[in-house]
C-alpha cells in the first residue's frame, strides 16, 4: 500500500485530491493542513500542522513515512503576496525547503505545484524549457521553490499549472467561474480583464495530473492546464452562455485600468505535448471540462 501526504489538504485542490485518492484501495492517505478538517469524508488521515514548522513537519513525516507528498500547500494570491513578502516566503520558500530536505532524507517522491506566472507572458505559449522571467512576488518565490527543488537530490516532479477552477463542500476562497458564476446570479455587474490571456484548468484535470504524476513517478517539470487560450473576459463570458446566465453583466476592463498591486504576465499559455507524451496527460478544451464541472456542480 503507498502511503500519499497531501499538504494544503484544505484547499480546492487538496480535497479533490483526497477525493480522487481515497478511491483507491491501494493508497492509505494524509492529509495536512492548518485549523480542522474541511473534507466532508473520513476514509483519510488528517493531521492539523503548521506546514512552516520545520520540526513539527519533519516529526510527522518521520512518523508516516510516505512514499509520495504531493505539495499543494502555497500563499497564491498575486496582490497579498506582494504586500506580505514575509509570509509568502515562509509559505512558497521556506516551507517547500523544509519539504524537499526531508523528501532527500527519507527517500520520498515530491510533487509540487508551480505557475504559469514564473514566465512574463511575453512569448504567449510557453515550454518546459522556456526561460522564466517573474513579474511579481509571488512568481519570484515560485521560481524560488523551483530552484531549490531542481537543485536537490529529492525524486521530484513539478506540475506548472494556470488559473485552476473547481469547487468541493468547504471552499476557503473563490476562483474565477464560481466568482462569475456567484456575481451573475445575483444580477452584479462585473468587470473582467480582456487583455490578459490565459489557458483555465479545471481542478480535476490537475488531481488527475498529480495522481499520473504519482503512479507513474515521472521526474521533471510538467505543464498543466486546459488545451485553449483565451482572454479571461472570454472566459467570464463563455462561463455565463454555459450556465444561461446576463453575459451583459460583463464589462471588459484593461489591466492597466484595473491598476492591481502586483504585475501579472499578458499572455501565458502552456505547450502541453510533454505532458501528453510522458506523463500520458490528456488536456480538454475549456468548454469540455466546464461542461463537466456544470454536470457536478450545486450551490
């Protein structure tokens, strides 16, 4: 039986995949993560930890032994990280080093979630070998945990992935088709960037990144995400014709106008043929996977 941690396991994606783990009769399964326990369902392990606690993690992890960690635990919003550099190096930094030092002692497979956002969306459809430019904080402490992770003799892989949508029982904040979703319902007027573009992964399709990733222990880096750039305004708007909702509603804005805190790359989108060679990843478009998140989705 593999033993699997989950870190972040409160998170969008850190519950769907407990969910898609527990599946498995073959798999026993952790969860780590700060407060109580928000996944609905008992068939896992949940440990409450402070993840930045380098002895307090490395004691658990001694304990559990895992053969595989999949790290979804990071500080992600853009504009907060700008502001909170501290913390967002605690989190994004410190804690993946803690993580990755302890994958070299015990021998374990790390899997670790990166971002489009280490590139600066010049190029628009980006390799695994691109160079990476950061616009922001947050990117840099990204590029940051890559380069820590790619510079130790830990079994890694490295999934990059883009502007992930989905939804579980316990949501501790929103993403960009339930925010549409929730503002239209209730008749909002929203303004959405149209210069930006960017290629939407459905939390799904990443669980299932993570779990090949896992099964196979493929080693390197990986992109990702959904098999169709589009402006985010694109994405609102086929959000609310998917669901029947005022696509009126929808005001498109620049970036420069929206005057965010911190830079975000204009236009990044993933070649995604490695995955699909190596990791036997297999991306959908856009309208694909938010039709099946429409078939499972409840308010």
């Amino acid at each position: 039986m593999k033993k699997v941690v989950v870190t972040g396991s409160n998170g969008l994606l850190g519950q769907t995949l407990i969910d898609k783990l527990i599946e498995s009769p073959n798999h026993k399964v952790y969860g780590f993560s700060r407060g109580q326990n928000r996944h609905p369902n008992s068939d896992f392990s949940y440990i409450s930890i402070d993840l930045t606690d380098k002895e307090e993690l490395r004691k658990s992890m001694e304990e559990i032994r895992p053969d595989t960690i999949i790290n979804t635990a990071a500080m992600t919003h853009v504009d907060v990280c700008e502001q909170n550099k501290e913390d967002c190096d605690k989190v994004n930094v410190a804690m993946v080093a803690s993580l990755v030092s302890i994958c070299e002692e015990l021998d374990i497979h790390l899997i670790h979630l990166s971002t489009d956002f280490v590139f600066d969306g010049q190029k628009g459809i980006y390799k695994e070998t691109d160079a990476v430019n950061p616009l922001s904080y947050y990117a840099a402490s990204k590029v940051k945990s890559e380069e820590i992770i790619k510079e130790s003799k830990a079994v890694y892989t490295i999934l990059r992935t883009i502007l992930v949508y989905g939804s579980v029982h316990d949501m501790s904040r929103t993403n960009i088709v339930l925010w549409v979703l929730n503002a239209l319902k209730n008749n909002q007027t929203i303004t959405v960037v149209h210069d930006q573009y960017r290629m939407p992964t459905s939390v799904d399709s990443l669980a299932e990144a993570c779990v090949l990733a896992m099964d196979n222990k493929v080693e390197g880096v990986f992109h990702i995400s959904s098999s169709q750039l589009m402006s985010v305004y694109q994405i609102a708007f086929q959000v609310a014709q998917e669901f029947g909702l005022n696509t009126k509603l929808i005001q498109p804005i620049s970036s420069e106008a929206l005057n965010q805190p911190a830079n975000r790359p204009r236009k990044t989108g993933f070649d995604l043929s490695k995955s699909e060679s190596e990791l036997k990843y297999r991306p959908k478009s856009f309208k694909e996977e938010l039709l099946a998140f429409k078939s499972t989705y409840s308010e």
